[in-house]
C-alpha cells in the first residue's frame, strides 16, 4: 500500500489547515479538492488519516476494528476533572464497557422521555417565540437557549440555570479543537469541577427525593444487575447536555442561515412544499455542525484499498463525506426536498446518536414554531463566524422580519 503524503504548505487549494480564518469560514472547497485526491489521506502535520468520502467515513465509523481510544491529557493530575468526564462516558469508551454504558442510558431515555418533551419543548418554543421582536438574533435569543432548557428540562433542573449550563458546556467543547492553549485547557478544568459539583448535588437530591426526569430515571437504570457508579452518571450527565446542545445550536444556525441565504428554498417550507422534516436533514447535510470525528485502529485495518496501521488514527471528515457526489446528486446544492438523505450527521455503528430523536423533535419544532410566527425573515447584516472548525457554526446570526 501507498501512503499520500503532503507537507504543510500554506492554505491553498487541497491543504487543510484548521487553524486557517479562510478555511473556518468555508472548509467546502479544500474538502473537495481532497475527496478528488482520494479517499484516505495522510496529513502529516496532524499525524491521522483523513478519511474524505462519504464510502470511507462509513467504513471507519461501522467497523469495530476502529475504536474511540481515551488517553488522558496531561499533566493528568492538572486536568482530572476535565479527563474523568471522557474516561467514565459512553463516547470515549468502546464495547464491551460502552455497551453497558449505552444500554443503561438507553434504558433511561427509553422511558418515554422524548414523547414527554415534546408538548413542553412546543410550549416553550412559543413562548420564546412571543418575546421576539421586528428584529433579532435569533441564535442567542432563541437557538443557543432553546437546548439547554429543554435538557434542564430532562434533567428536573432549573431553567434559570441556562447560562452556567451552556457556559460550562462550550468551556468543555473547545478542548476539542486542535492546537489548544493553556487558558483554553484552564478553562476546561473550571467547567469540569463546577459542572461535576453540579450534576453530584443533584444526583443527591434526586435521590433523596426521586423525579419524573432523566436523573431519576439514570439513578435507577439497571442492566444485568449493575447501575452506573458516581463517576459514570456524572460523565453521561455532561454528556448529554455537551452534545445535545452544541450540536443542536449549530444545526440549527448553519441551517437557518443556509435558508436565509437561499430565500426560494425558505419559500419552500413556508409555503407547504416540503415539510420541516425533510428539509432539517438538508439543513444537517449542507454545513455539517460536527466536520471531525476521530477513531484509532486497533488492528490493522484497510480502508478504500488503504492500509491503516494499528494505532493510527483516521479523521473522518463529516462535513466533506456529505458533500460526496458520488452519495449525493448536486452535493454542493442546498435543497430542503433532498430525499433520501443518508447524511453521517449522527454518526453510525455503535457510536450513533443516542440523542438522535430527542435533536430531531426539538429542532422541527422550534424550526416550525418560528417560521409560522414569521414567514418572512431576512439577514440583517454580516454573521460572524466562530473562530472554530470541529464544531462549526455561528457567532451570532441577526435577521429582521421583512417588510
């Protein structure tokens, strides 16, 4: 087998450099140039493969030869809080301890939980809706918030608590960014003690006092006899509100802003052509809001006719395998009636989205809730994007109802 390999040269037409503002602010045509490279790469500054196609990333993420590996950041004594939420949940582990860990939080939010957020998160959806005006941002007054109360809401904890939640959160998700500094990783650890301290003092009241939430209902969780111990339901705690509401903010703000940039696929939906849930999974597809998602061979493993060595790691670039033509036709074409659209925004094999259901309620719904209020949204100005490419999106998007 071949290794490509390509040096770090300054941005051009098929380097990724992640650090790059041109590359944050539009990844789609470097991502191209390396899909036309091939489908397995090697880059050499960050020492992984790429894996560039729609075919790779799915070889990569539903083979079991591939696994999420945690290794804990040093120095390990330093950053603990921040390494014992990723040791102890089911994102960094791999069967048979993630199996366990996935059933016991399946088992929990199999509960009902979801059909039992639906009504609240359309009632809280309205509400914000109402306290709208003529103009506004609509991803920190109404997409950033929206998520983290509907997890509080899952969890029994109070809304007010929105802000530290989603604080602690993205203080904890910038660690995954490559080329972190030292005040990043401070931040970090602040968030994983605070964050931890939080949920604990919780798990204790819930089980003193049980609730018709999701903590209850982890507390009680049993498989085969055995519950999550302390650490565990701690970690899928954070977990669930980490993920849950990054990745729905991104969704929701590369997918609106797609729709306001292109106005006659916004008239689609308004207009009753397509529905809110066929046109959300474009709205996933089109800007990905997860670009990388990495796995580590356990053996030696060939991937689209490319040998990957045990302990080599592939990147599996998310947002380029759903620009694949060969999957999609007109990939680099924003169409809200795309369908079928096997779109990787969720993962597959074993790491699929545990929150997949949950994701695609709330965001038909708030997408829904605010386009009846106001069909007519337009931007109002530049939108600003976050200096970040794993997990991409926006800073800020301002729109005004038009006139």
């Amino acid at each position: 087998m071949t290794r490509h390999t390509w040096g770090h040269l300054p941005l051009a037409g098929d380097q990724l450099d992640a650090g790059s503002p041109d590359f944050v602010r539009d990844p789609y045509p470097v991502l191209a140039s390396l899909r036309a490279k091939g489908p397995v790469l090697w880059h050499e500054p960050m020492g992984v493969w790429l894996a560039t196609t729609h075919d790779a990333v799915s070889q990569v993420l539903r083979n079991r030869a591939f696994g999420r590996l945690w290794t804990d950041w040093e120095p390990a004594a330093q950053m603990e809080p921040f390494n014992a939420l990723h040791r102890n949940q089911m994102m960094e582990n791999e069967p048979p301890t993630h199996t366990r860990l996935r059933r016991l939080v399946a088992a929990a939010f199999g509960r009902g939980h979801v059909e039992r957020m639906r009504p609240r998160i359309e009632q809280l959806a309205a509400s914000m809706v109402d306290e709208l005006g003529k103009s506004f941002d609509v991803l920190g007054d109404y997409a950033e918030p929206m998520p983290v109360f509907v997890i509080a809401d899952l969890l029994g904890v109070p809304r007010e608590d929105h802000v530290k939640l989603r604080d602690w959160s993205q203080a904890i998700v910038h660690m995954y960014e490559p080329n972190v500094g030292a005040l990043t990783k401070k931040a970090a650890i602040d968030a994983s003690t605070a964050f931890s301290d939080y949920v604990r003092d919780v798990v204790e009241q819930r089980r003193s006092s049980p609730g018709d939430d999701l903590i209850t209902d982890l507390i009680e969780a049993r498989d085969d006899g055995t519950r999550l111990s302390d650490d565990e339901l701690v970690a899928s705690v954070v977990l669930l509100l980490n993920a849950g509401h990054e990745a729905s903010v991104n969704v929701f703000g590369n997918g609106f802003h797609a729709l306001l940039e292109h106005p006659e696929q916004l008239a689609r939906i308004t207009g009753g052509e397509v529905p809110v849930e066929i046109a959300l999974e474009e709205l996933i597809r089109f800007d990905a809001p997860l670009q990388l998602f990495e796995r580590t061979a356990t053996a030696d493993v060939e991937v689209s006719g490319q040998l990957v060595r045990a302990g080599e790691k592939v990147a599996c670039l998310m947002g380029s395998a759903n620009r694949d033509a060969a999957v999609f036709e007109d990939a680099d074409v924003f169409d809200v009636g795309r369908d079928p659209n096997p779109h990787v925004g969720f993962g597959m094999g074993v790491h699929f989205c545990l929150g997949a259901p949950l994701a695609r309620a709330e965001l038909q719904i708030s997408i829904r809730t605010l386009l009846d209020r106001f069909p007519e949204l337009r931007l109002a100005g530049e939108s600003p994007r976050r200096p970040t490419w794993v997990l991409r999106g926006y800073e800020s998007i301002n729109v005004e109802v038009a006139s």
